[in-house]
C-alpha cells in the first residue's frame, strides 16, 4: 500500500520530501524498529501475579538500577510539591509532545515515514506516571523490573497514540485528495497547521491529546494496562495537559466525546478547504464517519530512538547492520534490478523508475541511508529484510535468489 500511496503523490506533484517542516532524529541518535507483537500482544493477555503487567509476550527488558530506583522513591508521591506555579509545573513534566515523540508523515518523508519514540523520554513518562500510582504501591509491587516495565509500556501506549493521530490525519487527507483530484494535506499543513503553531488555535494538536486519552481507556489498550496504571497514566495526563504548549493544553475541552466529536468535524473542515474557518457546516460531518481510518497497520512503523551505540530497552526487531548503505549504494542495487534515474526528484533526491514496479526516491548523497529508507528500498527490490542488507551489497543475493 506505501508504495501505491507514494506512486500516487509523485504522479499528483505531492510528495515534498526533504521539505518537512518537522526536524527529524539527529546524526548522534539511531532508530531502531519497534517489535510491535511485543509491544502489543495479539495473543490474549496475561498478567504476573502482582498484576501490574503481562507476561510470556517475549519482553524481558535489563533496566538499570538507577532508573529502578527513580520509578521506586516517584511512586505514590503525587505531582512534584514544589510546583506552584505554571513554569514550575512544566519543569516537573515527562512528556513532551512532538519533541519526545513525533510523526514523520508520508508526503514529507516518503518511504521514511512512520512514528519515532525517544527512549529516554519514555523512561522519564514512566518516572511520571509512578508518582500517580496508588499509596502504598510499594508494599506491594514484587520485582521492581515488572513494575517499570508495565510504566514504560503505558509511557510507550501515550505517545504512539498521540503520534497516530497524525498518521489518521493524513489518511483523511489523503482520501480528499483522490475525490478532490488536487492535494487537501499540504495546503492544510501550510494554511493551517503551521499558520496556528504555538497558538490555542492548532486544534490538530488538542485533538490528538485528547483522542489519545479516551483511546488508552478502550480495547486493546486497555487490557494490555493493569487497573492501577491506566488510571495512573490518565491521572498524569489529566494533571499535566493544563500545562502542555498552546494547541497540545486545549485537549481539556474537548474530553467529553460530543465536544470532541464537534472539533474533529471542524478539522475535518479545515483539511478539506485549507481554512482555520471553513464554510461548510460542520454537521454535514456526522453523515461521513471514519474518514480517518488508517490504510496501514502503523503499529509496523514505529521506531525507537535511541543515543548512538547504546542498547534499546523496548522490544526491537533484529538490529540492523551497525551500518546501512549511501545512497550510491543503493541506486547501484537499483540499477543491478533494472531500474534507471528519472527526472523528477525534488532537491538532492534521486527518483528511480522501473516499468511495471514502484517508483522509489531516495535522498541524495548520503553516506548512510536512515534505516527506514534503506528497509522499505530493499524490501521493494524482492522482499528483503535490513538484515538482508550486508549479503545483497556483497552481490551475494539478487533479486530474492541467492548466488
């Protein structure tokens, strides 16, 4: 479906990469792909004998004794004491939205999209979210890892849904665009979204908080939560959104779901007319639901970011190579597979055509490939894995054939 979705914006004059107005993980971060059918277990959940998290689901993280003992001294402490005022309550907060974690959009990022979590940032969510556990969790929690992993899951459970909001956001987008015939999300993102940055108006932002937060309540997130740390979590949240930026605070109004109902009928407006006002009545909405459905399972493209060199606690898939490949690498493989260089790359990107198979834009001139562009290029060359990487460079596989 990626290669349809991205096939479709090179054809409309609608892929932008290299033009996003979102910063990215930096050269001294790496990113890691996330075990999804870890992280979130298909099979039906079952829990320790505390029951603050599940077990047999083939996570075993090695937390620190430091980070153990922060999660241990936070629990049942309530918000920081000292915070009294607004600035000192925003300097006791863990999450930080868009910064610890983001969503790299497909009109921006091509075949680089998908949802980046901050290690770090969830280990500091999760500190969080203990100071909201009941009074007395320490009397009761057993093994301290079991406890910290149930923290860090939910930590991991808040930012993926705020993050796939945006991903829905741009599905909605996406469908304007093909009844429509010209682009819907880019003049959004440039009318409206960035228009409103760092005012209460950027209703996308309120929004993804708030439907992350009735989300957490729902199945399957739900059972994959104890009791006492889902309410922990949303007691966190409930605490903290009065003090997150302009935009992200605004998810208190609209909690409720016919308050959120209404906002996100009128973001569904603004999408489609590129107007913080727009003019159809927002009601006509209501006979037009699930707009906002995403067409991929992303739960496939969720990344872990972590320091250089340093080991993921989350539960990855197979580490790549320390090392991918460049981009002449890359289009080297490509050419060895029949594909040419095309006209039609945006900036330093290089395009590449083959009749009958995916187009595929790489950036130009790069010593290393991000792993999210070298694992979707290689799978489009025969369904290759990253893993497959070393051995296709060393001409020892070709085209799904070993040689």
């Amino acid at each position: 479906m990626i290669d349809k979705v991205v096939d479709f914006l090179i054809k409309e004059n609608a892929l932008r990469v290299g033009a996003s107005p979102w910063p990215t993980y930096g050269e001294s971060d790496q990113s890691i792909n996330v075990d999804w059918e870890r992280l979130f277990p298909r099979t039906k959940s079952e829990r320790d004998g505390n029951d603050w998290d599940l077990y047999g689901d083939g996570w075993s993280p090695e937390f620190g004794r430091e980070f153990l003992d922060d999660i241990e001294e936070a629990l049942g402490q309530g918000p920081p004491e000292r915070a009294r005022t607004a600035d000192e309550r925003a300097e006791g907060r863990s999450a930080r939205w868009d910064v610890c974690a983001w969503y790299q959009p497909i009109h921006y990022f091509g075949y680089n999209w998908g949802i980046f979590i901050r290690e770090d940032c969830a280990r500091s969510l999760a500190v969080g979210i203990a100071r909201f556990m009941p009074r007395g969790t320490q009397g009761k929690t057993g093994r301290r890892t079991t406890l910290a992993k149930a923290l860090v899951r939910a930590a991991v459970y808040a930012y993926f849904l705020h993050e796939q909001y945006h991903h829905k956001l741009e599905c909605l987008g996406l469908r304007l665009h093909v009844v429509e015939r010209s682009s819907r999300y880019l003049p959004y993102h440039t009318m409206v979204y960035q228009a409103t940055k760092g005012t209460d108006e950027q209703l996308e932002e309120g929004l993804a908080n708030a439907n992350m937060y009735a989300r957490l309540g729902e199945e399957p997130y739900r059972q994959w939560m104890s009791f006492p740390v889902l309410e922990a979590l949303r007691a966190y949240l409930r605490w903290s959104f009065p003090m997150d930026p302009p935009g992200y605070r605004k998810a208190v109004d609209y909690l409720r779901k016919p308050d959120f109902d209404a906002g996100e009928n009128l973001l569904h407006g603004q999408v489609k007319e590129a107007s913080l006002r727009p003019a159809q009545p927002t009601g006509d909405w209501d006979i037009a639901p699930r707009l906002m459905q995403s067409f991929f399972t992303v739960t496939s493209d969720i990344w872990t970011v972590i320091p250089l060199g340093s080991k993921p606690v989350l539960p990855t898939l197979p580490v790549a190579p320390v090392r991918t490949c460049s981009t002449a690498e890359m289009i080297k493989l490509y050419k060895q597979a029949g594909y040419a260089e095309v006209a039609g790359g945006k900036g330093s990107h290089v395009k590449l055509a083959k009749p009958g198979a995916p187009t595929m834009i790489l950036p130009g001139d790069r010593r290393e490939l991000s792993p999210g562009v070298a694992k979707t290029a290689i799978r489009v060359l025969g369904g290759f894995n990253l893993i497959d990487l070393p051995e296709l460079l060393a001409g020892r596989l070709l085209l799904g054939r070993a040689v």
